[in-house]
C-alpha cells in the first residue's frame, strides 16, 4: 500500500453495531437485510454493515432480550425473520445513546481543543 | 449485570442449547431469505440475475464462518462445538485403530500408575482418618532431651496421665490407652491378643462406637477392669463366634481374668496397637508398670500450638509436684495423622516423582505419533483452512482429539490402577493401614477428580505441540507457503526435541530405580549384628496367676530353656524379652554413675532386654569384652549389666567400660555393674529409636514389667522350622497349658520387614522399564519416520555411490547424537534432583557414579538398536525404487 492517507473507512466503529441496530428496529420491525440496508441508507454509505456481524449482532441481542423476532412475510411476499425491539431494548438505546452523546461531545471539545 | 438479565441469558441460552437444530434450520432459512432479497435488490438496480446472484453472494462472505460466529455468542454453542470436534475426532480415531490404540495404551499405562500412587498417598495423607473431626486429636506423650539435643519421646507414665487427665484445660476430654499381649483361651485353641487397657474419655476424644452391642457405661469405665466387661475387635468376632450377635455376653477367658462381650467395633477397627480386645481401666497415679497412648480432642478454636503452650505450662507443675522429674522432661503432643505418617516416606515421595516423569514421557510419545499422524492428514487440514475454519477452530479441533484420547486412556487407567493397587497397598505403611481399617487404598471422589485432571493435562501436554506445529502449516499452506506438517526444519527440530526430551526422562527413570534397588540392596546385606539364617524364634508369655512376676518366672524359664538344649539337632538356646526384627519394642531411661545428676545425661534412653545367659550366643552376637550372664545373676546377687558396643562408646568414650555404674534414672532404682560390651545389632526401624542397647538378665530383673513376653532365639543345625514340633512338645512336657505362639525362622522375619522396600523397588522398576521401552519406542519411530522422509534423498546418494556403510552411519549418527544429548541432560537432571531430595529426605542416600553409569549404558544400547532397525532398513533400499518414490 501506498497511500499516503487512509481510504474513507466504511467499518463501524468498534461496538456502535449493536447501537445501530437498536436504533433502525425501534422505528419499525425489520429482517436482517433490511437492517443493512437502512444502516447504509441514513449514514448515506458511510457505513456498511457486513452480514457476518450482522447476525451475531442479532443473536446477541436477543439473547440480552432486547429484541424479539418472529417470521412474517415480507413486501415481496416471501418469508422473512422479523426483529422488534422490546421494551428494554428501547431502555438500552436511550441509556446507549445518551452516553454516545455525552461522550462525542467530549471527544469534540477535546480535539477542538487542540 | 442484574439478575433479571442473567436469567433472560440463561434462559435463551438453554433453549438454544436444547433447540439446537430448530436455531441451526432458522439461521439457515434467515441467511436464505438475507440472499433472496439481496439478489432482489440488485436485481432491481438492473443487474442479470447471475450477476445479481454472484454479487450477493459476495456480499453474505463465508457463511460458515458467519455460522460459526453466531454459534459462538453465549456458551451453548461453544458445547455443541465442542460436542461435534468431540465426534468427529471419535469417528476419526475408530477410522484409524492403528494409531488410536497404541496411543490409548500408553496413555492407559501411564496415568494408571499415576491414578495407583496416587491413590496410595491419598489414603495415607489426604483420607480422613475415619474419626470423627480427626484434626482436633492430638496425641500426647513424655519426652526427654538426651546429651545430643535431639528429643525422644515415649508413652506416658501414669503420674503424668494422671496429671493431665486432671489439668487439661485445652482438651474437651482425653483418653488413655495402654497395651499389652495376653492369651486368651477357651475355645479350640489359645491364641496371644492384643489387649488395650482403655480409660474414660474415649467416647467423647475418639468417638469411634461398636456396631455390635454397646460401649462401656461410666460405671464400667469407673470401675476398671474389675468390671468384667470387654469390647471385641470385628476380626476377632467373625474369627472365634461367626459374627453371631448372640455371643453378645459370652464371657472370654484372658489368663486369669474372664470378661463378657459387650459389643464390637467396627470391622477394620483396631486402633492402637492392633487391638482385638478393648477392656475398661482405671489410672492409678502409683502405677509403675505400663506407659500409656494418651489422647486429647482440643475444645474447638483452640490450635495444637496453643495446646502445646499449655502442655509447657503443664509441664512446670508436674516437675514441681514431682521433684525426681528429670530435668530435660517435657509434655510433647503430636496430631494423631502426624503420630500414624511418616511424612519424610521416601517411599511414597520417589515412587509419586517417578510415574510423574512416567506420564511426561508418554506424554510425548503420544505428541510423537500425533506429529507423524498429522504429515498423513496435511490435506485435510489444508482444505479445512481453505474452506474458512479459522486457526483457533483447527487447533481446538486437534487438541479435542488428543484430550479425547486421553480420557479413553484415563478411563482404561483407571480400571488398571484399581487392579495395581490391591498389590500396591502393602506400601501403606501399617500403623494407618491396619489400625484404622484404611488397608485399602479405594477409589474415592478425590482420587477420580485426580484421573479427569490429569488425563486432560496429559491431553493437552500431548497435543499442544503438535497442534501448533500442523495449524501454522496449514495456514502458511493456504497462504501459499509450501511446507506441511513433518517436512521442513521446524519439524525436525520439533522430533529431534522429543528424542532428547524422552531420552532424558528416562534416564531420570532408570536412575531413580537404580537408587531404589541399591537402597533396597543396602538393607537387605546391612549388618545386622547377629545371623538369621537357622535361626528359630518361638514367643510365650508366663501367664500371671501360675507365675507372677518373680522367682518362678526366672525358674519357669530356665526350665524350657534346659528342656529345648535337649533335644538333638539344637546348638544352643538363649531368650529376649524384644525380637529385634519383630516390630515391638522397649526402651529405659538410664542414668551414669559419676556424672552430675543435673546433667541431662540422666535421661538418655536405650533399648531394653531382659536376656537368659546363652542369648547372644544363640544369636551370634559378638561378645566384645567381658563376661556373658549366667544362671547364677539373680535377684540375690548383686546387678549387672552388659552394654551394647555403640552405648559403651558413648557414655565411656575413652574409658574402660568394665566395672562402671549404671542403673534406670529412676529414684531408689539399684546399681548395676557393667561385666560386658557386646556387638550392636541393627534393630532401629523407626528414626527415632535409639541406637544404643543394654541386656540385663532375665533371672535378675524376673519382677520387673519388662519380664513379660519371651522370644526364644533357636539355633539349629540345618532347617529350624523342622524342629518346631519338637519345640512344642518339649515345652509342653514342662506346662501343657503354656501358650505359645509366633514360631518363626528368623530370616523369614528379615525379609518381611523388608516387604514394603523390596516392593517399592520392584514398582520403581517396572516404572523405569516402561520408560525405556517408551524412550526406545519415541526414538524408533522418529528415525524411522526420518528414513521414509529421506526416502528419495537416500536412494540419491546410492545411486552416487554412496557405500551402505555410509548410510547406516548416516542414520545412526543423527539418533545417538540426539541420544547422547539427552542423556548428558537426562543425568545432570538426575544428580540435581538427588541433591534436592538428599538435602531433605534422610532416607534418600547421594548418587554413585556407577548407577548412572549403567543406567547410561543401558539407555544407550536401547538407543542404538532403536535407531539401528530403521538405519538397516535405510541400507537395504533399492536405489531406483527409492528415487521413484512419492
């Protein structure tokens, strides 16, 4: 490699996924690809979310109930696993992103400051 | 983390521990639906449907890997991980029996004999002893300082038992317990019995109860032996009444005094002493004729050296209240499990450090054949790592196997060891093994938590290696490198370590069995001051009501002793009161005229024998100076003594032992002349027995408490045992009625107490025999696997015009080499190891030069052949097949 400053990044910032994810699916109930897709979308291709963190991402999530899943059909009618947030998830999500806030925010004043 | 979210993560994670495959198939199906609208999307931004397929496809990335990582969330998937690694080793290994059970036999092998020690030094150091809360029971005893400083202790005398039964405040109770042999007759025959006299407290001190019957009432036990009752070993129970629980109140007949049946311990029971017969008694501070066990259970909190502060404290008042108290006398207490083990066993110690190096040798034997196995599975590993399975999956998968392998090995060991340890117990040393009824060395949890534990090191130990050797392989395989496993300088520096790492742990081996044998050797061809070959004892004890302590005694034995000379085929008779091989023991306090009575001298102790004039005669001792006793030394003449040569040295260093003083350091005891010195006999088997002797005759001392029990010394003229009828005939002809018992050669007493040395050096060798053949198998395997690798090398050079010679030198010298290396480690490690052990075990003696020199050259010529079958086989190759060969 040559370059002399780093490409863009399009990787997450480490352990914001499970943030993200919180986020989309407390808009609406979605399936994975969805996920990734809105992730995409809202950061207008900033990010890109890789299917194999997707996924662990959900079953960890799960696993902490702060999502739930069932099967539905999807738009183009085809069966899909459907992820919802419950209600500590949403606890989580706003206690996660007051925290991300209150720390940017201090990351910004430092390196203002300098 | 609160306790709502653990269950929540405990509940998700035991469903999809037991809907295992219901998460598999969804996962599946979602990663399906996760392609389908991908390809969709792509599709729709006008993509073909091939591309749009290949495009998503690129975009989901390895899917096993993906799988795998949401597997790994939580620990149910981590076991069923572990659970596949687990079958799919299994199906490989019953796939390839070749390797898998020459692996499992010597994994079996090795901890198995671990598992056996083990279980030996459990049941004597770990096992609670079977009373209840062993800890707080301390044992106490009488000591005294000799000249040299170093403490010798002894069972207590009454005034003292008296003294700390009355003033121990430490202890919540404490129990006296005294021993002596009586005959008990009745029945078919008389038979000799341990009996244990037996004083309040042992209730509440030992809190072992009959299973049969009841214990003592307090009345009983207040009441002494006049209360006629006694408490009978389980042993004797089966033995004289069938175990029927109506002989509950049979009376006993021992000597003169009949007792009833109360109850009886429980079996294996038979503490102290090897007791059968358990009968109540009261301590009379007076009393002068027996010494006692004392035992104390400690009011709870209160630590064995706060005890012993107390015991100090005790001490001062027992010597104030009695002023002929030797200065250098103390009250000592012990724990019971430090009175019953020897914890500087040797034994034990050497024989555990052993099937240690055992197991670490099989161990890399085991990593040796993974190493060669993993060359022939390069491939697999190859297209396991090309198809995704990240480094550390592979290595887990490898090290399951080995682990795997292991436990199988484990659980076979540990049928071995089961087997291996009804002939290994007699190395339990007796007094726990026989007295409490911890004989067997059993299979309990700690012992199996022992097997798990080290069958899964052993698998991890045998694994690592190799594990690490074949992933980083495959990986630079799949990177584009073009080593694999077992080719390549990594490798062979990975099997030339092994050479020499098994090469040195068995000369460790065969040098530490080396060291047993010559230990076993030396006690066996010791001096024992005396000869033991035609020489027969027999052991009787004058009952006290036909011939109390006296006169009669002196006459009943002069008697026999004259009626046994008689008969034909008998050289000479003599008579002790300890067989110096027998294991019993009684020792004096004795006191040198002339020196100052505050000298601590006046408590030194020696060994005790009350002997008929013809004894060291009979037994060969050598008579060094002076005079032996006769008939005429007794209780009208005035004492004498005859020293032993090492007590004579001592208290007489530079004078004429001849004619000087000598008496028990008791008050008003009589002097005693010395008229002889005769030669030491080797009779210590504890440390701390003294080395010194005195003999008094029998005639002379016939009233005092040691004239109990008598061993005649028999000598014949060819095989002893022979004349034991006649023996008992003849004894018969002066008292039909008198007991006797324990007719044995003598040199069959020499190599019993040698029983538990000789077996210990018999294990040592097996242990190192196995070893070799390990060693000699580890270094077989890895030139002949060198061989096949150089396959083509090899034909090269002959087709050159290599000479065979050439060849074979070739093979030979890379084994040796290694061989030699090993060994120089192998035997500094031995001399170090040595040091250590000498510097804190007596019993360990220094290292001559000679055994590891056979040792080396034992090893060496196992090497050699080792490597010389396959160097041969090299030699034999036909050069054109050879460059052929793929």
């Amino acid at each position: 490699m040559k370059a002399d400053t780093p490409p863009p990044t399009r990787a997450l910032v480490q352990g914001t996924l499970d943030m993200l994810v919180l986020r989309v699916l407390a808009l609406q109930p979605m399936h994975g690809y969805g996920v990734t897709q809105r992730i995409e979308q809202v950061s207008q291709g900033t990010f890109e979310v890789q299917p194999g963190s997707l996924f662990p991402a959900f079953r960890r999530l799960e696993r902490e109930g702060l999502v739930k899943s069932d099967w539905r059909a999807t738009e183009n009618n085809r069966r899909a696993k459907y992820y919802r947030i419950t209600d500590s998830g949403k606890r989580r999500l706003k206690a996660e992103t007051e925290d991300w806030e209150r720390q940017t925010l201090a990351i910004r004043r430092i390196l203002a400051g300098t | 983390m609160s306790v709502t979210t653990v269950l929540q993560k405990l509940r998700s994670d035991l469903g999809a521990f037991f809907r295992w495959q219901r998460h598999e198939n969804d996962l599946d199906e979602e990663l399906r639906a996760y392609l389908e609208s991908s390809i969709a999307a792509h599709v729709k931004r006008g993509a073909s449907p091939d591309e749009a397929e290949r495009a998503a496809r690129i975009g989901l990335g390895s899917v096993a890997a993906l799988k795998e990582d949401v597997r790994a969330v939580g620990w149910s998937g981590h076991v069923h991980m572990l659970w596949q690694d687990l079958r799919f080793g299994l199906r490989l290994l019953r796939r390839s029996p070749g390797f898998a059970v020459p692996v499992i036999l010597t994994l079996a092998l090795g901890i198995g004999g671990n598992t056996a020690i083990f279980s030996l030094v459990n049941t004597v150091f770990f096992r609670p002893l079977p009373l209840s809360d062993p800890d707080r029971v301390l044992r106490l005893l009488d000591s005294a300082r000799g000249p040299d400083g170093h403490r010798r202790t002894f069972g207590m005398h009454s005034q003292n038992v008296d003294a700390v039964q009355r003033d121990g405040r430490v202890f919540e109770s404490i129990v006296s317990l005294s021993g002596q042999n009586l005959t008990l007759t009745g029945g078919d025959a008389p038979e000799r019995v341990q009996v244990v006299y037996r004083s309040a407290g042992w209730l509440p001190t030992l809190a072992v109860r009959p299973v049969v019957g009841r214990d003592f009432s307090p009345d009983e036990e207040r009441e002494g032996i006049d209360s006629g009752v006694a408490i009978v070993s389980y042993a004797l129970w089966q033995r004289r009444y069938g175990g029927d629980s109506s002989s509950l109140g049979t009376t006993i007949q021992l000597e003169d005094r009949s007792f009833a049946i109360v109850g009886v311990f429980p079996p294996g029971f038979s503490f102290p002493y090897e007791a059968e017969v358990w009968i109540p008694f009261a301590v009379d501070a007076s009393d002068r004729a027996r010494d006692f066990a004392v035992f104390g259970r400690l009011r709870k909190g209160v630590t064995p050296q706060q005890a012993q502060q107390d015991l100090d404290r005790l001490t001062a008042e027992i010597k104030e209240q009695y002023p002929e108290t030797a200065p250098g006398y103390a009250v000592t207490s012990i724990t019971l499990r430090d009175n019953l083990v020897d914890h500087q066993d040797a034994t034990m110690l050497t024989l555990l450090c052993s099937v240690g190096f055992l197991l670490l040798l099989a161990s890399i034997n085991v990593a040796n054949l993974v190493v060669a196995r993993s060359v022939s599975r390069a491939r697999e590993f190859t297209i396991r790592a090309a198809l995704g399975a990240n480094r550390w999956r592979q290595f887990r998968q490898m090290l399951t196997e080995t682990v795997l392998l292991a436990l199988i090995g484990g659980a076979a060991g540990l049928l071995l060891a089961e087997w291996l340890t009804t002939f290994l117990a007699t190395l339990i040393p007796s007094s726990i093994g026989e007295q409490l009824g911890m004989a067997n060395a059993g299979m309990d949890r700690r012992v199996l938590a022992f097997t798990v534990v080290v069958s899964v090191l052993t698998g991890i130990v045998a694994g690592i290696v190799p594990a690490f050797a074949s992933t980083n392989a495959a990986q630079s395989l799949k990177d584009g490198g073009r080593s694999s496993v077992g080719d390549g300088p990594a490798s062979h520096r990975l099997l030339n370590a092994f050479i020499v790492a098994q090469t040195a742990l068995a000369v460790v081996l065969l040098v530490g069995a080396g060291l047993m044998l010559q230990n076993f050797q030396r006690l066996q061809h010791r001096a024992l001051g005396f000869d033991p070959r035609a020489l027969l004892t027999v052991e009787f004890t004058p009952a006290a009501a036909n011939y109390p302590p006296g006169t009669r005694r002196a006459q009943l034995l002069h008697r026999v002793i004259d009626e046994i000379e008689r008969l034909p085929g008998i050289s000479s008779v003599g008579a002790t009161t300890v067989n110096p091989l027998g294991g019993g023991d009684w020792s004096a306090p004795v006191e040198i005229d002339g020196h100052p009575p505050a000298s601590a001298t006046d408590a030194y102790t020696v060994n005790h024998r009350l002997v008929s004039p013809a004894l060291l005669q009979s037994m060969r001792i050598p008579m060094i100076r002076g005079r032996q006793f006769t008939w005429e030394d007794d209780e009208r003449r005035p004492g004498v003594a005859i020293v032993s040569s090492d007590m004579a040295r001592r208290y007489w260093p530079d004078q004429d032992p001849l004619g000087k003083r000598i008496r028990i350091a008791r008050p008003n005891s009589p002097w005693l002349t010395v008229v002889g010195v005769a030669g030491n006999v080797s009779d210590a088997r504890d440390p701390g027995d003294p080395p010194e002797t005195w003999y008094l005759p029998y005639a002379q001392q016939a009233s005092a408490a040691a004239a109990q029990t008598v061993h005649l010394m028999i000598r014949a003229d060819a095989d002893p045992l022979a004349l034991a009828a006649d023996i008992k005939r003849a004894i018969g002809r002066i008292d039909p009625a008198l007991a006797i018992y324990g007719v044995s050669p003598m040199d069959t007493f020499f190599s019993l107490t040698l029983k538990r040395e000789r077996l210990g050096a018999a294990a040592m060798g097996a242990f190192a025999a196995f070893g070799l053949l390990l060693a000699a198998m580890g270094v077989y395997a890895v030139i002949a696997f060198a061989v096949l690798q150089r396959t083509q090398e090899i034909g090269l050079r002959m087709a050159l015009g290599a000479e065979r010679r050439t060849i074979v030198g070739m093979v030979l010298t890379r084994g040796l080499r290694l061989g030699l290396i090993g060994l120089a480690i192998g035997a500094a490690g031995a001399v170090g190891l040595n040091r250590v052990l000498v510097g804190f075990l007596a019993e360990i003696t220094p290292l001559e030069p000679a055994i590891i020199l056979v040792a080396a050259a034992v090893l060496l010529a196992c090497i050699f052949m080792a490597c010389y079958v396959p160097a041969r086989r090299a030699a034999r190759l036909d050069p054109l097949a050879a460059l052929r060969s793929e």
